[in-house]
C-alpha cells in the first residue's frame, strides 16, 4: 500500500484571474478590420487570447469571431497556450519569465507538466493582508540517474517533465506567482493549479505502466519496414481501496471528474505514476463490510 492518489482539477483561468506575466502576446499583429488580409496570414484577437488564420484572400472587416468562412482558429497565443488543457501546445519562455495568478478562492497545488530546458522554478504566495506566506525555490538542473563519478561524468543527464507543489497554504484572496529560469528557450506544456483531492486509503501493489502508440508502423510492397514516429500517451492501471463510509464521495468524485483533463498523482516519488490527463472507466467493487475495491484507467494527453 502506497499514500493515497490524488487529483487536482485545474481552475479556469480568466484576464482577471491572470493578472501579469512577462511572457509576451505578440505572436503576429492583432486583428483590425481596417486591414486586408491575404490567404494564410494569421492575426491575434485579444479577446479570445486566440491565432487564426486568414482562408481567403482580399479579408477585410471580417472578424474572426464570426466568420468562420473567412477564418480559422488556430491555437492560443504563446502567452496562454499552457492554459489550454493540453500538454501538446506548449508556451515558449525565456532565461527569465513568470506568470501571476489571483485565483480568487484557496488553492493548495500548483504543478507545471511537459516541460523541457527549466532550470528552477519559485512559487510565491502573497496574501494582501499577511504578506508572502509561501515562498519556495527548486532547482530542476537535470541529473543523473545514479549518485558516482562515472555516472557524473559520462552518463546521459535526464530533464524532470513535471514539477508539483502540494503544499500551498490556503489563503483566498493571495496571489500565486510562478517564476520560471532556463539558459535559453525553454517549453511549458501546462500550468495547472487548484485544490488536491484525495481517493481511497491507498494503492495496492500491482500498479501497469505502459503507453499507447499513435506512431505508423507499415511494411511496403517490398517487404521494407516503415517507421513513422508520433505521438504517444501513457497509461496507468491502478487498484485502491475505499472507506465504504466514503463511497459515495469517491462514485459523486469521479463521476464529476469525467472526460476533465486533470492532474493524477500516484506519487511524487515516481515521475511516471503522476499524469495530467482523464479516467478511461473505473470501477468499484462492494467486496467488503467495512472497505470496497475500486480500479482506475488513467490515459494521458498527448
């Protein structure tokens, strides 16, 4: 039996929930319709925090907001595509970025998924009344995978892809500050905050790890294999089991919870048994007078 799993449901974020950030938002000019726009340009609409791209040439005084014959949505702006539910956009940043949040209500997780070349992250909280009430500073310089000094001078370094800060104090009305440093360009695939819930008493052993596939694996009419590397995501099955006191609470959960991409984390201690993504099906059984046993398929986004 391992600690309890447990789920963050990320909150929405909004201009007023977002209050700064030093990432820019100019990807391509904003739209104006005073502008004609050729075949294949693309504009920002700061309203949407939206790219869309021009189907047509001679485009002027239509907006992209209401004529999808003319336009096509694209993706967010660099800005806030890491807001985007998605690890598959992820924002740019620079040697020194960071993003602002005023959630509005307590949080007590923050966690930053899919993300390469980050070298330390600070998280601050900052309450207006009681001033900084959380201030954490982590180094994510990669490493090696076993501590001698063979290791540290010939072995392959490997990047940490998620980053997870369970301990926040709640405080309503503080602001969350994420402060992100990199030598260059560096890539965050989603910024997810809000409350940790907890499920069931804990893990039982036995937890499957694997991954599905998209790549394209073909042989041609001369008997030649063709590989053709895609997107994958990872899969996780894993057994638990539940107070039947809280039984109820876990079926009202997971039901609330489905087709959400959310945060799991089966534990900090193993990178891989954390995921950001859904629950393919689960299922409870009331085996027990006193607990039940509940199994959970978990798939990652790509």
């Amino acid at each position: 039996m391992t600690k309890s799993l447990k789920v963050i449901k990320s909150l929405s974020v909004t201009d007023a929930v977002l209050t700064a950030s030093s990432v820019p938002e100019a990807d391509y000019a904003q739209w104006s319709g005073a502008v004609t726009n050729a075949a294949g340009d693309r504009v920002i609409v700061l309203s949407t925090h939206m790219i869309y791209e021009s189907l047509q040439s001679g485009n002027t005084g239509k907006n992209p907001l209401t004529e999808p014959l003319w336009w096509i949505a694209v993706r967010p702006t660099n800005r806030w595509q890491l807001f985007d539910l998605s690890t598959t956009t992820q924002t740019i940043v620079d040697e020194a970025d960071f993003y602002e949040l005023t959630p509005g209500v307590a949080v007590n997780s923050m966690a930053l998924v899919n993300i390469s070349g980050i070298l330390t992250v600070r998280t601050r909280l900052t309450d207006p009344s009681f001033g900084v009430v959380f201030d954490k500073l982590v180094d994510l310089t990669p490493i090696t995978a076993e501590s001698n000094w063979y290791s540290w001078f010939f072995d392959v370094r490997t990047e940490q892809t998620k980053y997870i800060v369970s301990d926040l104090p709640t405080y309503p009305n503080a602001t969350l500050r994420v402060d992100v440093t990199s030598s260059g360009q560096a890539f965050i695939g989603a910024l997810v905050f809000g409350n940790q819930r907890s499920l069931g008493m804990g893990l039982n052993a036995g937890v499957r790890l694997f991954i599905q596939d998209y790549s394209r694996k073909e042989r041609n009419a001369f008997g030649d294999v063709v590989l053709v590397q895609r997107a994958y995501s990872s899969r996780i099955t894993m057994s638990m089991l539940v107070k039947n006191s809280e039984l109820d609470n876990t079926y009202d959960l997971l039901a609330d919870l489905r087709a959400t991409p959310c945060l799991w984390i089966g534990s900090q201690g193993y990178e891989v048994l954390s995921l950001f993504g859904f629950y393919n099906n689960f299922e409870i059984g009331i085996t027990y007078p006193e607990y039940s046993d509940c199994t959970l398929d978990l798939e990652s986004l790509t």
